[in-house]
C-alpha cells in the first residue's frame, strides 16, 4: 500500500523517489525534508481515516483507497507548489543534524 499512497501524492513510486534522492538501502523517510515527510504522514493518516469508514475488503478495494489517501495529500502538495512557485518533490535530503557539544559538569556551588 505505500507504493501507492506514494504514487497518489509525489507522482512517484517509491523505488523512483529513491533513485531521485539516490539511495540504495537507506530509508527513503529518513531522507526527506520536512515537508516531503509531512505530506507523507498526511497521505498515511488521511488513508488510514477513509479506510476506517469505509472499511475496504480485498486488495484493489484497499488500493482504490490507499490513492485516495495519497490524492489528499496530492492537492495540497499541489497548492503548495502553487504558492511557492517550487517543487516539494526534491533529490535534496534533510541537512545533517548538528553536532551536540559536549556537556561540561557545572561547578557545584556551595551554600553555607
């Protein structure tokens, strides 16, 4: 089902959205942006909610809605595109974290 909800809102499959961002074994969501993964917990949870109402029996049933998850999520990376003129779709990966610097004990103040 998550190539699907994949195809319904980034237009790829996944195997394509991880030759774009080229990776080989890592994982394609621990590589997105913030708004890639954000758009992608929307598709996931929208898909989630409408098969609960629906209550989908057997494999095309449940792939009708795992793309009708992923369209929500497709209409607003659409009008996100929209506004800002730029592709949410990106070969881009998220910026390593900073590195943490060391803790240094405190001094221990005395109280008398």
């Amino acid at each position: 089902m998550t190539d699907e909800i994949t195809k319904a809102w980034a237009g790829r499959s996944v195997k394509d959205y991880k030759k774009l961002k080229n990776l080989k074994k890592q994982n394609l969501r621990d590589n997105m942006t913030n708004l890639e993964l954000v758009l992608n917990m929307l598709a996931e949870a929208s898909t989630s909610e409408i098969s609960k109402k629906k209550k989908p029996e057997g494999l095309p049933a449940n792939q009708q809605i795992a793309r009708e998850g992923g369209h929500v999520a497709g209409k607003a990376r659409a009008e996100i595109e929209k506004q800002t003129g730029e592709s949410v779709i990106t070969g881009r990966r998220p910026h390593a974290l900073p590195e943490k610097k060391p803790v240094t004990p405190s001094r221990k103040k005395r109280y008398r």
